[in-house]
C-alpha cells in the first residue's frame, strides 16, 4: 500500500523528517496548518510529510467509507481491535520512513507524529521500528495492541522521547484512555513527556508552542 502525501521543506536539503499522521475522517491537509505554525529554524532545514490514509469502510460509523488507519467496531461487531488494519497501516508507515531514510535522512533525524487514530499509528510503528527515531508524538489518541508492545517493540526505540498530550474534555478519546496509555509505557520503561489541556478532541496554541519546544530539543540531540 502506497500512501498519497503532501511535502513541505522549510528550506532546500533537509536534515529532519517530521512524518503527520491525521485522524479518523481526515486527510493530509488537516495536518497543513500545524506544519505551518511550527517554527524549527534552529535546527536546519526539516521536511514535512503528512500522508492521507486509505479509504476504508468503518464499521462504528455504519460502514460507511473514509480515510481511516484501521476499522473502528461496535461491541459486538467482531474483536475490539482491528489488528490486521493496524499492521498494514504500520507496514505503510514503515515505508515512509524507508523512503526518507533513501533521500538522506537518518532514522535518528525522524519523527513520528499522529492525532487520534494517527496517535495510535505513531505509538504502534515507532515503538516497534527497528532503528532509533529522534522522537514519537502522540496526541489524543492511546497505545494500540497494548498487550503485546512489550514483546513486539525494539529495544532500539525503548530509550525513544515520547511526547504525549491530551484534551481534558476530550468526548471521543476520553483523556483516561490516554493517561492509561501513559501510564502503561511508563511501566514498560518509555520516557514520556505527558501534557494535558482545557480542551475537547482537537489542538491548541499551548500545546502547539510545548510540542515546538520538544522537537527542538529532540532534534537537537539527535
């Protein structure tokens, strides 16, 4: 599975990947202005990749067909986690973070980025990929597969930054979901950077300008 992408590079030669991974229903342009807002001037040139998902029907929205990692189900509607859309989706993934490793860029110059379903790629593909990433972002969203992350992740990506935030209003990913997330890397031995906000399921300028300051310092040290 090939994924359609956007690019943008802030300037020419770029030594930085920050890979964007949208929620359930959106596509790579939701991710544009975020690309937009973050100012990585200080450590060079950086490449902006969010990709748009397949279409896919999705079953808790009676099946009706959208850009979606992976199905979604109703109790009921078959096993709670469509493991089989998470792995292709991570293999897709995978793939990207391939492709800018071939145009020059380190796995330890990438990050991997995702709100809410793409919270849940990002966590999935990043603990498991087998060469360290400079960092994995995780907003609004929860570890997926959790019940096998310990024995599935690579030891190259345990001492991996995990910068987490959540909305403390958030209806459709309840912030608990993702503090247990939270709380579940942390007992596996993951640093992780948890920020929570005065919001609903989306972003805001505060979290925008804490996420700067980290990828700042993660891609600094890379």
């Amino acid at each position: 599975m090939t994924l359609p992408t956007l690019e943008f590079e802030t300037h020419p030669g770029p030594g930085a990947s920050v890979i964007l991974l949208h929620g359930l229903g959106a596509d790579g342009e939701d991710f544009v202005p975020v690309c937009q807002e973050l100012d990585l001037t200080a450590v060079g040139p950086v490449r902006f990749v969010p990709p748009s998902a397949p279409v896919i029907p999705v079953s808790i929205n009676g099946g009706y067909a959208m850009r979606a990692w992976y199905d979604i189900r109703q109790p009921g509607q078959g096993p709670r986690e469509d493991e089989a859309g998470l792995r292709q989706s991570q293999a897709a993934i995978e793939a990207l973070i391939a492709r800018e490793v071939e145009r020059g860029v380190p796995a330890s110059r990438i990050v991997l980025m995702g709100f809410s379903q793409g919270c849940a790629m990002a966590l999935m593909t990043g603990l498991r990929h087998p060469h360290r990433l400079a960092g994995i972002v995780a907003l609004s969203g929860y570890l997926p597969l959790a019940d096998t992350t310990e024995a599935e992740r690579h030891p190259a990506n345990i001492p991996t930054p995990i910068f987490m935030a959540h909305g403390q209003d958030d209806d459709v990913v309840p912030m608990s979901r993702g503090a247990q997330s939270r709380d579940h890397l942390l007992a596996l031995g993951h640093s992780v950077a948890w920020h929570e906000y005065p919001m609903d399921h989306s972003l805001c300028l505060p979290e925008i300008r804490a996420l700067n300051a980290w990828l700042l310092s993660v891609l600094a040290s890379a």
